[in-house]
C-alpha cells in the first residue's frame, strides 16, 4: 500500500528502538529478561506493526496496524516511566526518550486522521 521506508514516523521509530535497546543494556542484571526484553519488543513493535500495516491492502487493516504501534508506544512510555521510578535512568535521559515516544505517537495519530480522511 505504501513505502514505508519513506516515511518519517517509520524512520523515527526504528532509531528510537536502537535508542531504547541501548539503554536496556545499561539495566541492572535482574531487569535484563524482565523489563528489558519487554521494552525492546515494545520498541520493535512500534515500527515493525507500521510497517506491516503499510503492506496492507485496506485502510481499515492499515489504521488497526498503525493503533497496534501507538498501543506499543503506550506501553514503552510506562515501561520506562517505571525506570525513572526504579532509579534506572537518570531524568534527562528520561525526558529524552518519553519526548521521543510521545512524538512518534502524535505523529502516528496524525497519520490515522490523514488516512481515514484520504479517498
């Protein structure tokens, strides 16, 4: 349906997911197949669902693909909201990572309403 490779909110997520997975790397020995293995899926979901909503032939299959991503993007914010809690990362770096999430999820909602209004 479309190249999704082109697309910036795909290109944002996929270096947000590198961003993410290496920050899971500096998470303490315990959190490694715990919280961290839930993060960087939640990561890879985000780009991987917007790409494979943008190989399906329908809007409605696009925009269910696209609102999987935002739900994932949901999850990755309190997944490192919890972080912060925990002591794991320190607030800039905290703020770095939910000001890119919540970009990428307003980009994405933006894209459903373009979608939805195309013909």
């Amino acid at each position: 349906m479309r190249d999704f490779r082109k697309l910036q909110i795909w290109k944002r997520s996929v270096l947000f997911a590198r961003s993410v997975h290496q920050f899971t790397g500096s998470l303490p020995g315990h959190e490694r197949y715990a919280l961290a293995v839930q993060m960087n899926s939640a990561s890879v979901s985000i780009a991987s669902n917007f790409a494979e909503g943008c190989g399906r032939d329908t809007k409605p299959d696009l925009i269910r693909f696209i609102h999987i991503s935002i739900g994932s993007a949901f999850e990755l914010e309190t997944q490192i909201e919890i972080c912060l809690l925990n002591g794991y990362l320190q607030k800039d770096t905290y703020n770095s990572l939910v000001s890119e999430v919540q970009d990428i999820q307003k980009m994405m909602r933006a894209f459903v309403m373009v979608v939805r209004s195309s013909s």
